[in-house]
C-alpha cells in the first residue's frame, strides 16, 4: 500500500512538473504591411519589440518572430498592391492568406521547440494585429478547419495585442483577451480607414475601423495620446502598459486615485464609463508615463 502511494504521489509530482513546462508564456510577434518607407527588413518592427520585451526581463527563448509574409517595397513599387490585398484578405479566417498565416505561425513555434500548449501572447504591429486576431480564431476553431488541422496542430492564443492596427474584422474568439491600443496621431490607420468606401470595388465588404465597434466584453481599447504609427515600437508606456495589461497591474491614474476636485472627479467619473461600459481607457499623458516595467512572472 505504501508503494502504491508513493507511485501516485511521484505521478502526481511529475504530472504538475509537466503541466508547468508546458503552461510555459511565449510571446508572438508579427510585423505589418512593408511600405517602401519604412526599414528594408520587413521584420524589423518584431525585432524591436523582441529587444524591448528582453530588455524588461522577457526570456530571448520565451519570444518567437513569425516571418513577415507581406511583400517587399521597393522604389519602383512603393506600396505594394498585393500587400493592401493580403491585409484585406487577414480579416477572413476562410483565406488563403490566412490558412497560410496559420501554417507559418505553426512552423515558427514549431522550429523554435514551444510546447503544443504553452500560453501564447500575440504582438501584432500595424496589420501583424489584425493577422493575430485571425490567428486566435483559427487557433481556438481549428476543428472546423479540417484540412488546415490535419497539417497543423491546436494552439492556445491567450493574449492578442493589436498596436496600431486598422483592423477589417473582429473574428477574435470570446476565449480570448483582445488589447486594441489606438491614438488620433496616428495618420496611417487614420488613411487605412478613410480607404473604406472604395473597398467595395476590390470585391471587399468590411469597413476598416480603429478599433471593433463596439468592443466586446474581451476587448480593452486603451486610447494613446501623440503616437505616430512609427514610435508605437519606441514608446516606453506602450511596452509597460502591455505587461501590465498580461499581469492586471497598476491602472490609469484616474481610476487608482479619486480625486477631491469636482471637476477632477466628474472627468474620472466619465473615464470609468467609458472604461466599464464601453471598453475604452484613456491612457497616460507622455509626461506623466510610468516608470519602465519588468516581465510579468
């Protein structure tokens, strides 16, 4: 009898030792559509945020880069016409583009040894955020994709953040928390959603929208003020209210400390309105940004 129960304590040791390593967080990331403009290495805006995230304690093993699919600018073709098709194309889990996006996140975490069921958290710069609440998708409904799941296998997409990203369609699974992170100075999802009524003429439906309206229980839509589409991978704020947001820690200050002011406390009254009803946070000024944040444990 006494053997018996060390076995099954051994098992039981061993089964949360397994659990553990494979409950392990990964962080995925994918760039945007490559404009002539921007840097030559399509990837470049992964490779910074795989910098920032390792400089505030992110294991370098613990974050994976997922290929940039979309074309290569050049000064004879300086925004790709495909690219614009491939983004549209990112909205809808039934795509080509998509399944293969699927294909490729899946080969990634495979070359890099992720667990099946490790805890993954998606970065998604520009449109890398509309391909990751693709991804979710896929990753939560893979049964009803028959042929994709038999070359594939099932992933856990915990975390989609969308940074910057004009998104065509919220097919964001209900599973899974959607960080929306949006500012009125940033002129290129401003331009990708002024492109919305001449969509219809590419053979395209959807409307291009900042953020999904309106957002669903699972979704945050926290409003930046004064970020340019190219500073979202320089600004230290993003990065700490990512973290934050992955650990629930350290609100707005309106919200974390009521003010005695009328005027004050009417302002914080609205603030958590629109946060508590209508899933939109106003976050901090520049000059008032938290200090550089470490890794969530």
């Amino acid at each position: 009898m006494a053997s018996i129960r060390l076995s099954l304590l051994i098992l039981a040791f061993s089964s949360a030792a397994a659990h553990a390593q494979g409950a392990r967080r990964v962080f995925v990331l994918h760039s945007g559509v490559h404009i002539y403009y921007a840097d030559p290495d399509k990837d470049y805006a992964s490779k910074v945020l795989s910098r920032e995230l390792q400089d505030r304690g992110i294991a370098k093993d613990d974050i994976v880069i997922i290929p940039n699919p979309f074309p290569t600018a050049s000064k004879e073709d300086r925004f790709p016409r495909d690219g614009l098709l491939m983004f549209l194309d990112s909205a809808d889990p039934k795509s080509k583009f998509s399944q293969d996006a699927y294909r490729r996140f899946d080969k990634a975490l495979a070359d890099a040894k992720i667990p099946d069921d490790a805890r993954l958290e998606w970065i998604g710069y520009s449109a890398g955020g509309q391909v990751g609440m693709t991804m979710s998708h896929l990753a939560t409904h893979l049964d009803k994709y028959p042929e994709l799941a038999k070359a594939t296998k099932k992933r856990t997409i915990e975390t989609v953040f969308a940074v910057g990203t004009p998104m065509g369609a919220d097919v964001t699974p209900k599973s899974v928390k959607l960080y929306c992170y949006c500012s009125p100075a940033d002129q290129v999802v401003q331009l990708a959603c002024s492109f919305t009524p001449v969509l219809p003429l590419l053979g395209y439906r959807q409307a291009i929208h900042p953020a999904p309206l309106p957002p669903r229980d699972n979704t945050m839509v926290r409003w930046f003020e004064g970020i340019q589409h190219p500073d979202w991978i320089r600004v230290d704020r993003v990065f700490d209210r990512m973290l934050q947001d992955l650990d629930r820690r350290q609100p707005p200050p309106w919200r974390s400390v009521p003010s005695a002011s009328p005027v004050m406390g009417l302002s914080q009254g609205i603030c958590e309105v629109l946060a508590d009803r209508w899933r939109i946070s106003l976050e901090d000024p520049p000059e008032v940004s938290p200090k550089k944040g470490t890794a969530p444990r």
